[in-house]
C-alpha cells in the first residue's frame, strides 16, 4: 500500500511539474538573433540593448562567439533593440511589438565606422623674424645695431 502510495505521489509531481514551467512563463516573450559584419561572420561581444518604449526599462544581452543573443522571458510590449560594438556603426530598430508566447527573431549586419581623427594644433609666434634683415652684435660697453637693406644702404 505505501509503494503504491510513493508511485502515485512521484505521478503526481511529474505530472504537475510540466504545468508550472508553462505557469512560470506564461504571459512571456524572446527576441534572439545573429550579429553579423559586413562578411557575414557572427560578431562577438555586441551589446544588444531592448528598451520597452512604455516604460523606459531596458534589458541588455552579448552576443556569443558566433554572434548570436537571446533574450528569454521578456515582457509583452513595444521595444527599441539597439546593437553597440566599438569599431562599427551602432544600429537601432524601433517598433518592435512582442506579443504573449512569442519569439521575435532579428538579425543585423553591422558596417564598419568611419574613422573620425581630430587633430589640434597650437601655435606660438615664431622666435625668428623674418620680415626684415637685420645683423646685431653684443660688446661689452654697448650694443650696437647695423640695418642694412636689400639694396646695400643703412636703414637705421
């Protein structure tokens, strides 16, 4: 009587356990996809961020050696799904509507940034004039300035 009692209870708890998984994600969705370069090669470490655009509350993922992200369990709503990697052109989609059991897939193909280079100078007036010849000695009693012109003649 005590086996049949265990076989019953052990019944009971595998037939019950399929229907809390279905329970526990109940009212759920998922977006998931592949990040690829403009060779078509899966991109790793993409951030892939979604924003529910009702509430602002974002959920980030990374993408996989090969380039793939899941995002499991999501709530039903509207979502802006943006993926960010350094060296690439960030790319954004916008009205993405998640409804209840579903499993959005999306894939992108990022292309590679332009290289933006900001050079800044600074100057300094320079040391040397060169607007005007001129020769100057130093003695010890007193300087001396000779002013010569193009044309040979002192201009001082």
């Amino acid at each position: 009587m005590l086996r049949r009692i265990a076989h019953v209870g052990v019944f009971a708890v595998l037939l019950g356990y399929p229907l809390t998984t279905v329970w526990a994600q109940a009212g759920r969705a998922a977006i998931n996809g592949t990040v690829f370069d403009q060779a078509k090669a899966g991109l790793p470490g993409v951030t892939v961020t979604a924003t529910d655009q009702a509430t602002g509350v974002t959920r980030d993922a990374v993408t996989s050696p090969q380039g793939r992200f899941v995002m499991p369990t999501m709530e039903p709503g509207t979502y802006t799904l943006r993926v960010d990697l350094p060296g690439f052109q960030a790319q954004t989609r916008g009205g993405l509507v998640l409804q209840v059991g579903q499993e959005l897939s999306l894939d992108f193909t990022l292309q590679i940034a332009s290289v933006a280079e900001t050079v800044t100078v600074t100057g300094a007036a320079p040391i040397v004039e060169v607007t005007a010849s001129r020769l100057g000695r130093t003695s010890r009693r007193r300087t001396s300035t000779i002013c010569r012109r193009r044309d040979g003649r002192s201009s001082c």
